[in-house]
C-alpha cells in the first residue's frame, strides 16, 4: 500500500511546478506567457501608481519613447502582470523591455533605476523587479 501511495506522488508530479532562476528573473513551466513585476525603491519598499510600459526595443534617455505595446499600473503592492501569450504567439519571443514611468505635465517621466528585458516564449513566467528613483 505504501509502495503505491509512494508511486502514485511520484507519478503526479509534472514538469509544469519546475522553476529555474535566470538573469533578470525566475522562468517557469506553465500555460501562458506572463511577466509579472514589482515595482520597488532602492529600499525593497513597494511602489504604488507606476505606470509599467512593455516596448520591443530599449528606451533612450531624453528620447521619444518607442512604441508602447503594453502598460499597466503598479497596484498597492507594487505589482504588475503582462499576459503575452497571444502577443508572443503572434509575434515571436522578444527581446522586450520594461520601464516604469509616473505621468507628469507634459507626458511622461521614466523613473526606472533598473531596466528589465526578457525573452518571452509560449507558456513562461518572468518574474522580477522594477528598482524606481
């Protein structure tokens, strides 16, 4: 009996609960393409109302901004999620980047200390921070 409860856990397990560390952020096996991120100060402290944007190429300082083709804004705890599924579906795995931004008079300031990028496939989930000024 012990022999098969034993057998049985081990035969449940799947590779979708395996998580691997990469540069930038944790990879995990799942169904749906996401990036998930935090937005923090240089003191690890959440940060509320930060407009997080998702390009397709790097931004430049006092440089117009490239296309935005995601945002959101940073919720109480400072987080932010991205599904990309049918995004990266369409459009290949990236390289993309995120900043983060807070709105100002006359549009936008990037506020980004740490600038994230990912290459994103089918079914992964990014996982990391946004170190804000």
């Amino acid at each position: 009996m012990m022999f098969l409860f034993i057998g049985t856990l081990i035969s449940c397990s799947s590779d979708d609960s395996e998580s691997e560390t990469t540069t930038g952020g944790t990879t995990t096996g799942g169904t749906t393409a996401t990036v998930n991120l935090t937005v923090i100060n240089s003191s690890s402290d959440a940060q509320s109302g930060y407009i997080v944007m998702m390009f397709n190429e790097e931004v430049q300082e006092n440089q117009p901004l490239p296309e935005i083709l995601f945002q959101e804004i940073s919720n109480s705890e400072g987080k932010v999620s991205f599904d990309l599924e049918d995004y990266v579906t369409q459009n290949g795995s990236g390289p993309y980047y995120f900043e983060a931004f807070l709105t100002v008079t006359n549009g936008f300031s990037l506020e980004s200390i740490t600038h994230p990028s990912f290459t994103v496939e089918s079914g992964q989930v990014r996982t990391t921070s946004i170190i804000v000024n």
